[in-house]
C-alpha cells in the first residue's frame, strides 16, 4: 500500500499530514510512504529528515500517481490531485458542511473521501479524533495570543510597591479548547469564569479551578449535542444568557469565545454593545473567526480594535502551533490507519460496516454516501 502526503496548498496552512515519527511507524506496518517535497517545511520538517525516516520525496505528480491513500490537512481541490487513481482514498480536514462543491467532485473523480473532522466521538476512536487534538492546541494558544495582546502580567503580584491585581479571564464555550484554555488561564495565574450552553459542563469548569457562570431558571441543555458540539438553544435562553453575559463581560480583561455548530455559522455571542461595555485595553480572542465568529466586529485573519478593546481574529490558530499540531494530526491519521491494518495484505481494509468508515466515508463509487451530507 503506497500512502502519498502532499504540501499544503490553502492559505496561512502550516500543517503537514505526516512526521518522520509517522512515517517510520507506517512503514513498519509494511506501507511505503512518498511525500511531495517541502511538504513539511511549515512545520519545521526538511526533506532530508523524511527521507531519513524512510519515505521517498517528490513531485506531486510523482508521489500521487500510484498512491492507494492520499493524506492531507486541508481537503485539496481535485485540480490538485490531477493524476490521482479512482478508489485511491483521500483523508483530510474537508469541510464537507461548508465546501459541498469540493465534496460533489471528488464523487465525480471516483474519489473515496474521509473527513477527518467527523470521526465519531467513540472511545474507540478517541485517538484518532483531528477535532479534539487540534483544539487543544488552539484553546491553549488563545490565552497565550491574548496574554501577549492584553501587555500586563496574569497573575497577582504582591510586590513592595504594591499590588498588582491578577487578570480576569472569561471562556465562553467548554469543549475541547475552552477547557484547555481554562487550564492555561489558570496556570498563568489569572482568575478564570466560564460559561457554555451544556450544563453537563458546571463540574468540567469547577474541577478546573474555575468559577461557572450559567444562566439559572431556563433549562439549557443537559448532555451534549451531536459529536459532542452544542445545539441551537431557545430563544427564552438565548436572551437570558445575552442578560447574564452582559453584566459579567463588561468585568472581565479577556474573553475567548469558543463556540461552533457544526453545519451551521458560529453563534453569535458578543454583540458590539457588549464590546463597548469593557474597560479600554481589554481583549477578545474569538476562535470561531474561520465560521463567522462568535464576536460582532471580529474579522478573519485581523486584529481590529473597536471601543478601545482588541478583538484578535487569527484563523487557523492550531497551524500557528504548526510542530505540535502536525505531531498530534499526523499520530490521529496513523491511528486510524494502524486500526484497520490487515498484516497479510499490507494494506488497510475498511469494512463498509464499521462505525468509523461509516462516520467518515463522504464519497464512494462516483457518489456521495455519507447520510449527513444526504438528504
């Protein structure tokens, strides 16, 4: 089984699909591995050391002509994988939700489509799970951009000249990143709040040291949503939150917001008023900038200042940890691999039964068969 990784083409994307770490363990299993050249450059990973690993370097046309499995971060344009076999499999972040047309050409290619970003959130497939590997990175690299933005000191000094009052950081959304940036808040000594629609949440927030601020008397939700992602909540809900969030934002020095439905535009969960509510020189660091933002203002890719407060909007904030990420993204596809390993036949076999190829299989025999997209 030849398995090709390929440089990333899409804008501000550092990531690779593969490390020397995983290509010596895939060559193990008894694939050969082919990656195009400069493939890892954007994270810090030269040719030589694959080729040291054991992998051959190439063109694009050279390592994706006969390649069985062709790995990526960011789902390709099928422009670029001219030459691609049909039934060679593609395994990428493909944003089937907000890219169908992508989606409908890899069917039309012949293409075997897996998105990574729906893997199920099984124990079985929690080492392979990009979402949660990735945003734990971006959680932790939220605090640390808005650390830097905010230019004063986190925790609280007491110092022969006085005091200096610790930070007050505010998460709104606790999954995966909201709970990290919890946990690096709180090591960097501010005093954190957290909030999220999920009032299985309450006890996630406490253990970590931090005060949880829900909305009381309206029932929110009581476990979680799809994948483990929130659903749209009510409108007697929602405004009693906009009450609650309100009188707390306009205390707090930061505030990341974390918030995603899949499928559907970020929730807003600032409005300009309640930008216009906190103290000149604090900071918003909006997370879900890429699918709308959380935060009215916030622009994709900018740091913009309105009402005297930073509202960071960097896209893409696990490629701008781009060795880490790679590292975990890279171990998340060969798990998933090694899980289906056949040793005889050198080569994985996807049973079309299986839980996991049924989540993440998008397109098969010329047409698109995963029920998410269908209907």
């Amino acid at each position: 089984m030849k398995i090709a990784v390929l440089k990333e083409t899409a804008a501000i994307e550092t990531r690779v699909a593969a490390t020397p770490e995983t290509v010596k363990k895939l060559i193990g299993l008894g694939a050969s591995v082919a990656l195009e050249s400069g493939a890892g450059a954007g994270a810090r990973i030269s040719d030589a050391d694959y080729t040291a690993a054991g992998a051959s370097v190439g063109s694009r046309a050279d390592v994706i002509g006969d390649a069985d499995m062709v790995l990526g971060v960011q789902g390709p344009q099928v422009a670029d994988l001219k030459g691609i076999k049909r039934g060679a499999i593609l395994a990428a972040i493909l944003s089937p939700f907000n890219d169908r047309a992508k989606i409908d050409d890899y069917a039309k290619a012949g293409i075997v489509a897996y998105a990574m970003e729906f893997m199920p959130r099984t124990t079985r497939a929690q080492s392979m799970d990009v979402l949660s590997s990735q945003s734990n990175l971006a959680g932790y690299k939220a605090v640390i951009d808005g650390a830097e933005a905010y230019g004063r000191a986190f925790p609280m000094m007491m110092t022969a000249a006085g005091t200096i009052s610790a930070a007050r950081v505010f998460i709104m959304g606790v999954g995966v990143a909201g709970l990290q940036a919890i946990a690096t808040a709180r090591r960097l000594g501010a005093v954190v709040s957290a909030t999220d629609v999920r009032s299985a949440t309450k006890e996630q927030i406490e253990s970590l040291g931090a005060k949880a601020i829900f909305v009381e008397k309206v029932a929110g939700i009581e476990g979680e949503g799809a994948g483990g992602y929130a659903t749209e909540m009510s409108d007697e809900y929602k405004a009693a939150q906009a009450e609650l969030v309100s009188s707390h934002i306009a205390k707090q020095d930061i505030v990341i917001t974390t918030a995603l439905i899949p499928g559907r535009p970020a929730p807003r969960l600032i409005s300009d008023a309640q930008v216009a509510s906190m103290r000149p020189g604090s900071v918003i660091v909006d997370l879900a900038v890429d699918s709308g933002g959380n935060v009215e203002g916030a622009v994709a890719g900018q740091v913009v200042e309105r009402h005297g407060v930073k509202i960071i909007g960097h896209g893409n904030p696990a490629s701008r940890m781009a060795p880490d990420a790679s590292a975990l993204y890279s171990r998340n596809l060969y798990n998933m691999i090694a899980a289906f390993w056949d040793k005889e036949a050198k080569a994985a076999v996807w049973p079309a039964d299986d839980d996991i190829v049924k989540g993440i299989k998008l397109t098969e025999g010329g047409k698109v068969v995963n029920e998410r997209l269908l209907g």
